[in-house]
C-alpha cells in the first residue's frame, strides 16, 4: 500500500488541487479518515437524531454548522466542498453524479456530518499486535446487513450493517479491549462469534465487500459499520444527500490516537 | 440519607400519584437518574447539536420524539409530564413557575432531553473505595463556572461548569480510570489539580452548591457538571424551557453499571 506520510493540510491541498485523486487509504499516516454525509437542514436534525440514538454504527466526528463546509472541530480551514477526491450525489435515493467538487451543488441550507470510520480502530488493532488478514492480503472487509434494527428517528429507519474480520481466537480479548478505547470509530465489537445472532446465513457470502480468509481456529467477530447510516439515510430517499464515494474519504487533522476515549 | 430500593417503575408511580414529592436522592438506588430539559422542536436542533458538541457536559442518554413524553429507550411506559416530583417552568430565561405536574404545558412540538447525571459515576467511585467527604457528611458538591468555552451551536453558548470533589491524592488515579467508564455521566475529570486553569480564583468560594472539607493532601478534582446545558440554554432565553428542579431528577431504568461504556 503507497503511504502518505505527510500533514493532512498538505494531503488536502493536493486533494484539491486535482494532484492526488484515487482511494485515500494509506494517505495521512495516522490521521483519522472521516465519512462523509451532507443533507439539508429539513432532514439534519432527524439525522443528527439518528446518530445520537445509534452511536455505534454513526459514530459523528465533527457537525458543521448549516451552511458552512468548514470542520472546524476537526480541520480547521479545510473545505468540505473540494477536499475529498470524489464525491457522490444522491437525489431522492438514487445516485445521479459522482463528480470532484460540490461547489456548484453548495447550499446555505446544507449540514455537512463527518462520522468516524473503520480505519481508526483497524490502525490501533494492528499497532496492539493483532493480525487483520484482509490488511495483510490488500483485500477490503465483508459487510452485513444484519437483523438487528436500529433505532428509528424520524424519517430514518432500517438495519444495522456490520463489517466482519476474522480473528485468532488467542486475540479476541485484545481485539475488544482495544477498539473499545474508539468509540468514535465504531467501539467495540457488537458481537463475538455467531453470525445466526446477527442473521447472517452465509460466513462466506457478504452483501457489501470481499468475503474473507479465515485461518483454523479463527472467531469471525462483527463490528457495527459506517456504511448503515448511508443505507439508512438513503433509504428515505432524501431530495438531496452528497456523501463521500466509496473509499475516498475526508482526511482530518486528528491523530488516530487522539480519538481515545477519556 | 433515605433509602428506597424498590423497582424505579414503582417509584415512579408514588411520584405520579403525589405520594413522593421530595429530592429524588436514594431513591431508586442503583438506577440512573437524570437531568430533564424540555425545549420547543424551534430550538431543539441547536440543542441537540450543542449536546453533540459538549459530550463531557452534556451527556445525552436520552432524546425523545417531538410531542412525546415517553423517554422509550430508557424508561418505557414512563410519562416525563407528571414521572418526576418537581419541575420550573422557564419562559425567555426566567422561572415563571413551580410545579408537580406539566401536563398543562405539554404541546405537540416539545422535545425531551435527558442526560446523565454524577449520581452515576459517583455511586461508581464509592463502589471503588473513593472516598467523597460531602456523600460522608450529606452536603451538596461545590460548582464553578470556568474560563473554558463551551463550543457553540447555533443560539447556544456559554461556559463550562464543574463541579469539584477533594479526593485523597493516593485514590487521584483511580478515581480518574472509574469515571472514565461512565462517560454517559460526564466520564474523566476534565481536570486534576490547578483551580487557577479553570479560571477559579477561590476553591473555598464556589458558584453554585456547598465548599468542600479538604483533608490534608486532597487534590481538587473536577468533572464537567450537568448545570452547564441548562445555564447555557436559559441564558439564550427561549420562550419556553421546562426542567426538573434542582435534586427533583427523573429515575430511570437503567441500571447505573449499564451506563458503563462498551
């Protein structure tokens, strides 16, 4: 994987200057990497409702005041609107461009969520010394929707998705314990074990991903994934929503570490 | 201090039926108790952002739909308009009245909040051999209001308050590690040591509650405190606020250990 180790601004510059274009993982060495979502005010506050009542799928980083396309909780002076490499939008539910820039789709009425994601606590399993196989074959997770409802809210309503990884049983314990330290990406694991709990019918087929390799021995262990409040939102077919494209995420200012639970 | 052990769904009833008009002090021990803020739906996003915002002041456990009294991820079956022994009515930043019961002030656009309270992380301290010299001799935490900014959110902003406990220097860490697992209870101290980085002039002087014993060596603690969202919000005078009067909480049914963080 190319690594990125320079400041985030200097990433983000690049970003916006059209030099650096692709999948952001690997850039921003240990900064964390940020979901996007943006809608307008008329449905922000049910989202941020929805956030605040699943927390563990919709773990919010930084809420910009309406209008504004600056994350001054989390970088200040970037701009949302040009510093992601790729944006997608999404007109009541459907998409209908990907494009490199939203200022020509820039609103005063639009709320721009950023949510933490996976990447956060994968960076502290590793560094813990716990092996993750589809970071040592350059392969990406399997997602679930599972049976677990999330709580409604307003307009916002549907399953929980969750990402699986396959662990070694001698590192389950650890896996837990350190991504509980996160709960800005995700947290713990919301479940260990057995995939019939969460309704899933298949290990070896996932609905979103790549399915994964699992050594003898291994505890398939599921965390809750920031590709439900996507689904969730989506769903409700909102007349505007602009989100990230897959893999191409908003790169903070933050240290992984710095996400650390007090 | 009076002890009532029973189920908070019974306690709740004798509140309802007149028969418990007192502080809610332990009643309901074990069981979490809550600060309650009610704002019109006109003011609840910025609320609800606010809270997001200033999660160590503001720990949000429970925000309910827009007309709905029924807090029911937390209490199901509960009513907040009549479940509580004593509320004051706020209109644009100023007590009007006092009452046992808001039915008459109930619309269809109120959204009800409630949060965390130190009961939880207090009754965790003791739990682990920290001693709390006002808990020992029955008076009320010493409070401040601090030189550290809240962040804003739209008509919302204002100074963090804390409260502050002497803790004996050999239990600091400890009572550091044991409030950091309830962070819908404010969590860590946000800080340890130095009253004059806080912008307190005199720790014998507080602004609100009672001064603390010192024993020799006791290190000042402080926790972000509830009074914050509430001093906060009224001091943006909204026309209308209803909260639970001071030590008239709302007593859930979550037990205090299921507060603690994944």
């Amino acid at each position: 994987m190319r690594l990125d180790t320079r400041h985030p601004r200097q990433i983000r510059a690049d970003i916006r200057g059209g030099r650096l274009t692709g999948i952001t993982a690997g850039l921003g060495q240990n900064y964390v990497q940020a979901n996007l979502a943006i809608l307008p005010r008329a449905q922000a506050y049910d989202f941020l409702l929805f956030c605040q009542r699943n927390p563990r799928a919709c773990p919010l980083i930084e809420v910009c005041d309406a209008g504004s396309p600056e994350p001054v909780g989390v970088a200040p002076g970037a701009d949302l609107r040009t510093d992601l490499p790729r944006y997608r939008i999404h007109e009541h539910g459907v998409v209908t461009a990907e494009v490199t820039d939203i200022r020509s789709y820039w609103r005063d009425d639009l709320v721009a969520f950023l949510l933490g994601c996976s990447f956060t606590f994968e960076w502290a399993l590793l560094d813990a010394g716990v092996r993750l196989w589809h970071v040592e074959e350059g392969k990406g997770v399997a997602m679930w929707r599972t049976s677990i409802a999330c709580r409604p809210a307003g307009i916002f309503n549907g399953p929980m998705v969750v990402s699986m990884r396959p662990i070694r049983a001698v590192d389950v314990a650890k896996a837990v314990t350190v991504s509980a330290r996160y709960p800005g990406a995700h947290g713990a694991p919301i479940h260990v074990g057995d995939p019939a709990a969460l309704g899933i019918d298949d290990i070896t087929q996932p609905h979103y991903g790549e399915a994964q390799f699992f050594a003898p021995g291994d505890i398939p262990v599921f965390w809750a994934c920031g590709v439900t409040p996507q689904a969730v939102a989506l769903a409700a077919k909102p007349p505007l929503m602009i989100t990230h494209s897959p893999g191409h995420m908003f790169i903070t200012d933050l240290p992984n570490a710095s996400l650390a639970a007090w």
